[in-house]
C-alpha cells in the first residue's frame, strides 16, 4: 500500500497541493479552524493563499458567534 507521505515525494508540485489540500478541507470539515497551507509560487500558490483567506474568515466568523 503506498502512502501519502510516499506519494509526495515523487509527486508534481501541484500533485503535493491537492494532497495537503484535501488533507486541509477534511481538517476544517471537522472543526479544525487553525489549518492552513504553506506559502507558494504561481498557482499553486494563488489557490494556497485562497484557502488560507476562507480559512481565516471561517474562522473569524465562528469566533464572533460565540461572543
């Protein structure tokens, strides 16, 4: 059985983005606000920044409500 941890070593860049992603999205699905993705260039690095920004506003949203 492969691993994901095999997988991303020998993976593209954007192969290694999904990864973490999904892992993210699973993260947040749970209530795990804090995730975010490591800083990159190009695209990959526009969508990391996207789902850090919804993450962080996610986030922010939950702590208002509980005031």
């Amino acid at each position: 059985m492969t691993t994901v941890e095999e997988v991303s070593q020998t993976a593209t860049p954007e192969t290694k983005l999904l990864l973490e992603l999904a892992d993210a999205l699973d993260h947040l699905a749970v209530g795990d606000l804090s995730v975010r993705l490591a800083s990159r260039d190009g695209l990959p690095g526009q969508v990391a920044d996207r789902f850090n920004r919804l993450a962080e506003l996610k986030q922010r949203h939950t702590r208002d409500l509980m005031r």
